[in-house]
C-alpha cells in the first residue's frame, strides 16, 4: 500500500491531520518517506542546494568556522557540526577550506546529525569513517564548545498552517474529499495568541523550528561557541502560505505524490533566533548575498578564474546564482546564534 493511500485510510479511520503531521509522515516515514527512502538532491534529482552548486560556497563557509574558532581563543577541542548534511558535499567542502588552519583541523571533532540512511551512505562515501554520525543534537556529546553549520534544514521541519476567516483563526488541515482524495480543509484552530490579520491571511508556526533555536541557544550558553544556519524564508514575521513540494525540480501539488517529493516551508528566523536569546544566547542575521560577500566569493570567484579561465563563464553563473537578489542572494538568510562575548565573523555590524 502507497503512502498516499495509508495516509488516506488514518485519515478516514482518525479524522484530518495537521500540515505538521503530513510533513512529517512524507519525509520520514519508515518505508515510504522522502527522506527515509529516496532524497534525490543535484541536477539530476529534484533539487539543487548552494553546496552543490559551487564549491565557493562550502569552502567560504570553511573560512568562517576557521575564523570563529580563532575568535573564540582557538580552544585546544571544538565540536565541528553539520546538522542534515545532504550528500556530505558542504562538509567535503568545508574541511577542504580548514586544512589552510591546521591547528584547527587538530581540535575539531567532526559530528554529522543525519537521520536518512541513504544520506548516511552518500555521506560515508565521500567522507570515509573519520566521522560521527548522530540522529540528534543532543547525541552530540557536550563539555567542548560548539561550531555548527546547517544549511537548508529549517525549511523541512514540520509547520503547522492557520487561516484568518471571517469570523476567526482556522487551522488548515489535510482531510478527504468526496471522491476519498487528500484535500486541504479547515478545522477549529486551538487556542493561541493569534496576530491580527485580514481574512484570508496565512499563520505559519513552526514549534520544531522555535525547538531547534531553543536547543542550540541552550546548547551554546552552556559550552560556548555558534551556530550558523543558512534556509530560505523570512527575515521579519510575517504572513503568507509557504508550503512547497518540489519534484524534478518543479513545484508540484503537496497532496499529489506524498513520499516522492521534498516538501518545504520557509524558515521563520525571528522565531528561530529569539528562542535563542530566551536561552541567554546572541543572535545576528544577513542575508546570504551579504554573508558570502562579507566572507570574500568575489574574490574566491576571481582566483578559481585565474586558475580555471576556460571555466570564467560557468563560474560566473555560479557566483551569480549564490548572491544575486534575483537567485539565491536575498531570499536565502543567514542567521547566526552564539556565546556571548564576542562577534562570529561577518556579523560585525549585523
């Protein structure tokens, strides 16, 4: 039995379920999710992420660990961190970058939180074994400062969708129609301190967002160190219905193909980066077109064309698709969580 269909029957069995809950079972569910069982990422799979689209963005993002590292007294251990680390390409990258600090190599211990097992084995590959790999943060031992990246893991972490009607909140849900298909509909929405909004207007309240941003603030006031977190979605509150399923690289219906495409909400960083600061942490954001350029892609671009000029025109595809306001520059943000104390890289007049 598909997905779908045992989706359809709890439904019917249960009633509708949440956007929360669907996002969930069509990523991780044991046999069939996305993630469990078939992520197809790259040109030939059903989407492209920054590290795969250059190596300049993983090495950048090797640079700002080495300098963070620097800035934070150069601790004699440091636990090096990915969290949804894809196919290991932006970790390859990265550690690429760092052997310039061989110091720093030496101190860190390199944990990839994944939970996908084809990941894992993608990950291995290009890896080998001088790894850990963890299912969670919180497996991730404690007792040494903190460097981690991640970069689109908010937008796959379950959101929960509120519709503004005319007579008050409704939460959308996924139920049945009457030919017995998966449809969105609404249902009475719990009590929450909803914003004001004009009819028609979409909530989006991601708690397993708002958790990671509490985790990982906890987690840096206790052992010291950052987080840089890199996704797609809103740098202030705001409205809007951000639920996305990509297939092939096209947006396709999130209801058609549960399991068989990636499905997707925008980051919410405000609420991300103040669970956070309700630990105690600091927090900054930019957008990644300032980051990148803050960490020196220009000038990253310019020295792989001087070693590479048969290669000047896809490079400069490349250095456009990363930081141009129209590409990946300003849709995706950079939001960084750290230790007191002290300013990460490129954050300076964040």
């Amino acid at each position: 039995m598909s997905l779908r269909d045992r989706l359809a029957a709890e439904i019917a069995a249960g009633g509708p379920m949440s956007v929360a809950q669907f996002m969930t079972r069509c990523l991780h569910d044991p046999a069939d999710g996305y993630y469990a069982t078939r992520p197809a990422l790259g040109p030939e799979g059903d989407f492209v992420t920054a590290p795969l689209v250059s190596q300049m963005f993983g090495e950048l993002i090797g640079v700002w660990a080495v300098a963070a590292w620097q800035m934070m007294g150069a601790p004699a251990r440091v636990r090096l961190v990915e969290m949804g680390p894809g196919d290991g390409t932006l970790m390859s990258d990265l550690l690429r970058a760092a052997r310039m600090a061989p110091e720093f190599t030496a101190a860190a211990e390199v944990w990839l939180v994944e939970v996908s097992e084809p990941l894992k084995a993608k990950q291995r590959r290009l890896l080998g074994e001088a790894v850990h790999w963890v299912g969670a943060l919180a497996d991730v031992p404690e007792g040494a400062p903190l460097i981690l990246v991640a970069n689109e893991l908010l937008d796959c972490l379950p959101a929960r969708q509120f519709v503004r009607t005319a007579t008050g909140w409704a939460e959308q849900v996924i139920g049945l129609d009457a030919e017995g298909e998966l449809a969105f509909g609404l249902a009475n929405a719990p009590q929450l301190p909803f914003p004001d909004a004009p009819a028609g207007a979409v909530w989006e309240q991601s708690a397993a967002q708002a958790a990671l941003g509490a985790e990982l603030g906890s987690r840096i006031v206790r052992d010291g160190g950052a987080a840089l977190l890199i996704d797609y979605g809103r740098g202030e509150p705001g409205f809007g219905d951000t639920l996305q399923a990509l297939r092939r690289h096209e947006k396709v219906d999130p209801l058609a193909c549960p399991g068989e495409a990636d499905l997707t909400v925008h980051a919410d960083f405000p609420a991300v980066l103040s669970a956070a600061r309700a630990q105690g942490a600091e927090t900054a954001l930019l957008t990644q077109g300032e980051l990148l350029a803050r960490l020196g892609v220009g000038e990253r671009a310019e020295a792989l064309v001087r070693a590479r000029p048969e290669k000047s025109a896809v490079i400069g595809r490349q250095l456009n698709r990363l930081v141009a306001a129209d590409q990946m520059g300003e849709l995706f943000k950079a939001g960084v969580i750290h230790s007191p104390g002290w300013t990460p890289p490129a954050y300076e007049d964040a």
